[in-house]
C-alpha cells in the first residue's frame, strides 16, 4: 500500500507564496495498491493527480468523509469523471435527510458548476456509509462517524498486516474534560487504535482552538495526544490552516515537541511526500 499526500490545507487553499514547502492545495490522499488508484477525499489536491491521468486503470474510487467544500472543491475537475470508459465509485457518509447523491448533485450543479452530476459521461456508483466494513481492490476498509459537524466519517484502511487511518477533520476531544476519560470514549479511536500511520487534524494551535471550541477541528497538542492514546506508530499532522505560513508552521511544531513521546514519530503532512506501508 503506497500513500501519496496530494492536499494538506483546511478551509481554502492557500495562495501564499510562504505556505509553498508544506503544500498549499486542500485534502485528497492518493492510495495505490495492485495497480488499483484510491482517492481519500477530492480537495484541489486531486488536480495532482489529474494531471498524471493516475495510470492506466478504468475504476476508480473515491473515499469522501464529508462534503464540506474543502474536501470536494476538486471532484468536478476529476478527469475521469469526463470519460465514458471509466467507471468512477464514490464512497461517503449516509446523511439523516438527505441522499448522497442529493447532497452531491447541490455542488455538481448551477451556479456552483457547468455540469450536472446526471450528465457526466462515466458510470457513476454511489455508496453511502456510516459504520460501515467493506473490501475494494485487496484492500480492507472501515469507516466510522467521528466528531465533526455535518455527517462525517473517518477511514481505517488495512493491506495485511498493515493498518492507514485517515481522520483529516476532527474534534475527539469535545466534551471530553480530559485525556483519560477511556479510550472507547474517544472519537475515531477505533479507528486509529495502533495504526501504522494516522492522519489526523491539527489546524489550531492551542490558544486559536479555545477561541473555535466546536468547529470539528484540532489542536496540534490534541493530535498528539489522541495518537498516543491510539497507540499509533507515526502521526502525520494534517488539515493545516490556510494562514499558517511555513515559518509558522515550523515555530509550531517546535513549541510543541514537548508533548512527543519517544513511541510516537510525529511530523506534519507534507504535499507530494509518499509512504510505503508493506
């Protein structure tokens, strides 16, 4: 399984020339395996992708865990969409009134887009998912609700003995008085329980989390310690505001490597880095 980071901002991209080295396009993770292509989420991030025509493969499925417009600004430039070859699977979170597909033909639309979702020329399938286990491609793949405003899931994806948590805007510990209420407690953990690599939020500082207490995001020391409960092995940080500069970024990261812990490697997500989980 070979993990590609191909958007790493929250909210909006960033245009600042100073926001270059960690990524400047919003969340989509690139996921190969058996020469088969995965997308978690479609930020502007999936243009990369786009442009490299991802192989030579006619399926492709992609893993939305919400449908805020950071995580679907890309989809309608998704090149694939626009053949008639392809067959395109679209995977994302059941919604208590509205279908998946109603929710997604709002944004495949007038005013907001030229196209209707009815009119693409692929085959689309939808999947709608809310606890849900399901097996695409050799791989295996869990989902869960996690604390996010709007319906939201995060993702669990197991190669054999290998486990990628993807948990890219999250909030696990609101309401939660402190780290040690019990981990079953916790949002997403069973998600992220001991995973090889896990993606998590981390948009806020500290100080810039008491002030959005709600929003469905993080703080980077709330990353930390979420991962640590989870025993994962190595905390990519994600979901980066698009204000944070990289110098920011940077004095961030330092201020906070007290709360590291030797079991625990951590490090931020950087747009176009790979990883290799074999």
């Amino acid at each position: 399984m070979r993990i590609r980071i191909l958007g790493t901002r929250g909210s909006l991209p960033s245009t600042n020339p100073e926001t270059f080295r960690y990524g400047s396009n919003t969340a989509c993770i690139e996921i190969e395996n058996d020469d088969q292509v995965f997308i978690l989420d479609a930020g502007t991030g999936v243009l990369k992708l786009t442009a490299e025509q991802a192989g030579n493969q006619n399926r492709f499925d992609i893993l939305l865990t919400h449908l805020h417009i950071d995580h679907i600004q890309g989809l309608g430039f998704f090149k694939p969409l626009f053949d008639p070859k392809n067959e395109v699977h679209i995977w994302g979170p059941a919604g208590s009134s509205r279908s998946l597909q109603n929710r997604l033909n709002r944004y495949l639309s007038p005013p907001l887009f030229p196209v209707h979702y009815r009119d693409l020329p692929c085959q689309t399938v939808l999947h709608e998912i809310a606890r849900s286990s399901f097996q695409v491609g050799g791989l295996q793949i869990d989902s869960a609700y996690i604390s996010h405003p709007g319906p939201t899931v995060g993702y669990r994806v197991t190669d054999g003995d290998f486990v990628f948590t993807y948990l890219p805007d999250h909030e696990p510990f609101l309401g939660n008085r402190g780290w040690n209420n019990g981990k079953k407690w916790i949002s997403g953990m069973g998600l992220a329980y001991k995973s090889d690599l896990l993606i998590h939020d981390s948009q806020y500082t500290i100080e810039e989390y008491t002030e959005k207490i709600g929003w469905g995001h993080s703080s980077i020391e709330q990353a930390i310690r979420f991962a640590e409960i989870a025993e994962a092995k190595k905390l990519l940080l994600f979901h980066h505001d698009p204000n944070h500069t990289d110098r920011q970024l940077d004095f961030i990261l330092q201020s906070y490597s007290g709360y590291t812990s030797d079991v625990i490697e951590v490090e931020y997500a950087v747009e176009g880095s790979v990883f290799n989980l074999r």
